[in-house]
C-alpha cells in the first residue's frame, strides 16, 4: 500500500518536475563561498561611492528631524484642516514597504514555497530598515517629542493614561511588536550563516564578533530539531501579525469620521496595498545586487518571475480596491463621501490620484506578458512607478480626504516645505545606507536554506537513479 | 586514531564525518538502531526526515510558546481592562466604559500575545540548545569547521554508558566514517 502510494507519488513529482532552484548544479562549497565572500573581500569603489551618498542624505533627513525638534512642528507644512500629510503619508509608504519581508519570510514559508529561500535574507532586512524609517515620523510628528513617552503606560503621576480605546494607541503596540518580533525572527534566522561566517573568519575581530553573534551555534540535529520547530512557529506568528500591523495602520483612518477614510475595505486593501509595494521594493533593491554580486545562480529568472506575478495580484486587488471605494461612495449615498471621491478624481489633487492609478494599476499589468516578467530593465522600470505609485496612494488617502473635509470654510491646500521634502528625501539614505552596511557585513542570502533546497540536501536523493531496489528494502526494513 | 584538543583533559566522544545527507540519514539509523544514547548528527542545514532517523521526538518548543503567549494574553487583558475599565475610565465622546468595550482592547491583546510567543520561541529555542555559550570541545577538531559549509558529521560522546572505543570505532567504520577522531576538551 504504502510503496505503491511512494511509486504513483514520484511518478507524479515526475510529470510536475520544476525548474530548479539553483541553476548550473552549483555543490554547497559553491554557495558558501560565494555568499560569505560578499562579506570578506574588502568593499569595491562602487559600495564607498552609493554608501558616501546615501549616509549624505541620511544626515539630511537627521538635520531636519533636528531643525524640526529644536523650533516646532510648524516647519512642515501641515495646516488646518490638513492636520496629517506627509509625515503620515511616509510612515505608512515605509511600514508597507516593510511588509513584503514578512510576506517572503513567514507566509510562503508556511506555505512551502522554496523559491523564497534565496531572497528571504534580504527581504526580512528590508522591512526591519523599511520599519526604521517608518518609526521615525510618528515619533517626531507628536512635537514634544520629549514627551513622547506619553504614548506607553507608564504609571505616574501626571494622571495621564492611555487611551485603549483608541487606534493610535494600537497603532503604537502594533508597530513596536512588528519591529521586534521582525527582529527575532531575522536573527534567529541568521544564526547559523552567522555559524559558517565564524568558520570562515580569518581575523580576530571576525572571529570575536561573528563568534560572539553565532551564540556558539553547532549544527547538530539535536539543535535543528529546535530550531526548525522555532522557526516555524514564528513564521506561524508573523503571518497574522504582518495582516493585523497595516490592518491596524488602516484603523487609524478607517475609525475616525472623515469622508474618504471611514470605510471597512481600508485593513484588506491596505494590507494587499503593503504587500504589493514591498515586493516592488525587494525587486528594487535585490536586481541591482544580483547583478553587482553576480547572484543569478541564486536568485533565479524563475525567482523574479515569481515576484512580479505577485506584485500583478496585489496591484490588481488594489485596483479593485480603487474601484470598490467609488462603487461604495456612491451606493452608499453619503454626500460628503461622494463629494470626497470626486473631489480625488477631478480635484486640485486629481494628477495626484491619476499618478496613483496609473503608477499601481495600469503599470503593472506589463506583468501578464512572460516578456516584461522576464526582462531585467522592465521588471525595473515598473517597479519604479509601483514604488512612487504606493507613495501617491497614501498623500491622496490622506491629504485629499483631509483637505476639504465637512465645513467648506475650512478647506484648505496643503503645500510641503523644504523640511517635509528633505525628511523624507533623507530616509531614502538611511535605508539604502542600512542596506549597504548589511550586505557587507551579513550575508544576503540564507546561506542554509539554499543548501537545504538543493536536490543533494535530501537524505533519499540519489536512490531512484541508482539502486532503487535496494533503497526500498531498507526503507521497508526501517519502517 | 586521530585525536584533537588536549588529551590530558577529559575526553568528549569520538567522531567521524561522512559524504552526503544520504549516508548521515542512514548513518543516524545504525547508530540509532545500536542503541546509543548521547549522540548527535552535525550538517550544514536541518535534513528533512533526520529525527526519525535519529529516533528523536517532537520538539517541546511549542509547549512553551504556548505559555508564553497565554502571559502575553493576560498581560494585555489585565493591563487594558482594569485601568480603562474600573480603575481609570478615560469617558471619550460620552462613549461607554463598560466591560462591553472589550473588542476595542482585541487588537493589542492580540498583539501581546505574539510578542510573548515570539520572544519565548527565540529565547525558548536558544535555552533548550544551551546557547549562547562560549566554547564546545567539538570546536578542537578542526575538520568540524567545515560543518557550516558542506560537512556531514557523526560524534558520540564518551558519556554514552555504550561508549567504548573499539566497539564505536568499529561502528563508526561501518557507517563509512572518515576521518574518525577521539575529541578531548581543553
């Protein structure tokens, strides 16, 4: 029974065999040293020329956060009614972006896809820079930011309590779990390439740092077997977490009253909204990296492939989402929210919303064509509009709803200053110069896991073309 | 036979390294099937099947992560409901402050409960490994560096009551073990 359930089972695997995951048989000693030499040869022009620039702008992005701290919160250019702008707009385009990590690392995890093997690594490091960059505008948009511990309770004695009750508070625990548990799940991820780099240290400093951060790591199976089952249950609890952070993100606006934002499609739209704007940014970043690195074995034609058909579901969920909200708007027969949407598509911010609609919805559609999913430059380009697409979403979320809200009297334009532009200009520099100090000190990709994935990595490999006789009989035996 | 570290200290076991995942899986079932107790497979990545061949159970990670999460759980019950509810109801918009508000404080019970099973998981893993720690006396072997690249290893330790050096040597043997090696401490 069970052996002619094994034999229709191969020959099944047989008929549906995939293209591999590491192409031109690369042995493991191959994937070690070329993934760990990224680390151990001494930084090239090109990595002191992008770090040079994007630290530059990092100290851009930290004098205005200074300028702003030191004279005020009215340095940008919110106003009334336009309370949130870009500060908001910001936080959520990062925290989305981050998304797409945990997406990569938790749910195609859970759901077997191996391919995420080679592209994990650096996705999950995505979102804990993306998370980085998305911390800092809620932190410095609250003006005193001396007081912002205000936002956790603490016990004291100002009488000053948080309100549990309220999205903003969720918000805050939403986003610190999300960074933290990101973090541990990264690093317990990192642990054994943190192994193979110690081993492979030459220098002292090496050897101490990556000995110390390998936490003395063995590879024994009786470690695996606690490691494998920690792995998976934080992939299990990272993938409700990453639905409810942006689902929470969405509350924030989806709760309060304001035309254009109380609606109940908001959680699952901006959730495919994050997971679709972070899968444009992993391509972002990762296809200049093959190509510096020369990662093609690793990170397959197959693996972007994969990732623009996400990046063409997501885009048209969102798309649906566009469309759903002015069905909505006016089957719902609410004034305000119907002005709220024609106002979006024919008001003074209607090229904001057409960016929007073209960047994240006409763009993307390239990806139905195996052409553009397969050709580098295209993949890039799109990606390009998806990334400024999914900052568009957010200004004409906010911004559009905010500006002219129930009392005509009050309608205001909203125009950003110098410090709103380089702010977020700079936290450009920031995640890039994260990134760049990542892939010289850690390796991009699991290192492990590739290993794993290879056909030589399975303990029955090599019995169905040689012996398979004989490997039945001790498998019959064992059992 | 080869040995490694400093042979005036005490000896930690005998090991060998062996080809491929194939011969460490059915290395792991003799050695299982001999009836050895304090013992170990190393390779380069986690082989699918290996407890089995081993003879290991399920991991008992999960148990904890469930106590961890039940603490994060009631954490935020207690720290959300008590104050907002009984001891210091925050009246917004004339709303309610009743324990029928509970679906407002949801979100960040929920939220505390994966922290708490997130933290206990890495934490819970680490401990259950006995990590993080210094040094192992595997470490003295130094063919055992290539086990974060692409080295298959077999080590039993000399605390096993079936340890004895002839007989595991002979096994060792058996199962295709190269380089075999007796491994001492410091």
């Amino acid at each position: 029974m069970a052996d002619a359930f094994m034999q229709s089972h191969e020959a099944a695997a047989e008929r549906i065999k995939r293209a591999p995951l590491v192409t031109n048989n690369r042995p493991m000693k191959w994937i070690t040293d070329h993934v760990a030499s990224c680390t151990e040869k001494s930084a090239p022009t090109w990595w002191w020329i992008a770090f040079t620039i994007s630290a530059s702008l990092a100290m851009v992005s930290f004098f205005c956060i200074a300028y702003l701290i030191s004279t005020g919160v009215g340095v940008w250019g919110l106003n009334h009614p336009v309370g949130w702008a870009w500060d908001i707009t910001n936080f959520v385009f990062w925290i989305g972006i981050g998304h797409a990590g945990t997406l990569i690392s938790a749910i195609l995890f859970l759901t077997r896809q191996k391919w995420r093997t080679s592209i994990n690594r650096a996705a999950e490091a995505m979102t804990l820079f993306a998370v980085v960059c998305a911390g800092i505008f809620p932190a410095v948009h609250v003006g005193r930011i001396w007081m912002v511990w205000f936002l956790a309770p603490v016990p004291n004695s100002n009488a000053i309590w948080q309100n549990f009750r309220s999205p903003l508070l969720w918000d805050v625990f939403a986003v610190s779990t999300y960074f933290t548990v990101s973090v541990l799940f990264w690093y317990t991820g990192l642990v054994p390439d943190l192994a193979t780099l110690r081993d492979r240290a030459k220098n002292k400093l090496r050897k101490f740092f990556y000995g110390i951060a390998a936490l003395g790591w063995r590879g024994g199976n009786r470690q695996w077997k606690h490691y494998e089952m920690a792995y998976l249950i934080l992939a299990g609890l990272s993938t409700p977490l990453v639905l409810s952070v942006h689902s929470v993100v969405s509350f924030d606006f989806a709760t309060s009253v304001i035309p254009g934002w109380h609606t109940t499609i908001f959680p699952p739209y901006f959730v495919a909204g994050a997971i679709f704007g972070g899968f444009a940014m992993v391509l972002t970043i990762m296809l200049p990296a093959r190509a510096i690195f020369g990662l093609h074995d690793l990170i397959t034609d197959d693996h972007v492939d994969k990732m623009c058909k996400i990046i063409l579901l997501t885009g048209s969920i969102v798309g649906y989402a566009y469309a759903m909200e002015f069905f909505i708007a006016w089957y719902g027969g609410n004034m305000f929210e119907q002005y709220a949407f024609i106002n979006r598509a024919t008001g003074p911010y209607w090229w904001a919303y057409w960016s929007m609609i073209f960047c994240n919805v006409v763009a993307p559609q390239l990806f139905w064509f195996r052409f553009f999913r397969r050709h580098v430059l295209w993949v890039f380009v799109v990606c390009m509009f998806v990334n400024a697409g999914m900052w568009f979403e957010r200004f004409v979320i906010i911004v559009t709803s905010l500006h002219r809200d129930f009392l005509p009297s009050s309608w205001n334009m909203f125009y950003p200053t110098w410090v709103d532009i380089w702010t977020f200009v700079g936290t450009f520099g920031i995640f890039l110069a994260l990134f760049l100090l990542f892939i010289r000190w850690l390796p991009m990709i699991c290192i492990f896991e590739v290993k794993a994935v290879l056909p030589e990595a399975d303990p029955h490999h090599g019995h169905d073309e040689h012996h398979h006789e004989p490997a039945a009989a001790v498998k019959g035996a064992a059992h | 036979m080869e040995t490694a570290g400093n042979p005036q200290s005490q000896l930690f076991g005998m090991a060998a390294e062996v080809p491929s995942a194939t011969a460490l899986y059915h290395a792991a079932e003799k050695v299982r099937d001999a009836g050895y107790k304090r013992w170990d497979v190393y390779s380069p990545f986690p082989i699918h099947g290996m407890d089995h061949a081993m003879g290991l159970k399920k991991s008992w990670l999960s148990a904890l992560v469930f106590i961890g999460g039940i603490t994060g759980l009631t954490i935020a019950s207690i720290l959300q409901f008590y104050p907002s509810s009984i001891e210091y109801p925050l009246v917004v918009a004339g709303k309610p402050t009743n324990f029928f508000t509970v679906p407002a404080f949801f979100p960040i019970m929920f939220e505390l409960t994966v922290l708490l099973s997130a933290f206990t998981a890495t934490f819970g893993m680490l401990a259950l490994n006995g990590l993080p720690r210094w040094n192992h006396p595997i470490f003295n072997w130094n063919e055992f560096k290539k086990v974060s690249d692409d080295g298959f290893f077999v080590a039993i330790e000399a605390t096993d009551p079936k340890f004895d050096e002839e007989s595991t040597r002979a096994m060792l043997e058996s199962v295709g073990g190269k380089h075999i090696t007796l491994i001492y401490g410091d």
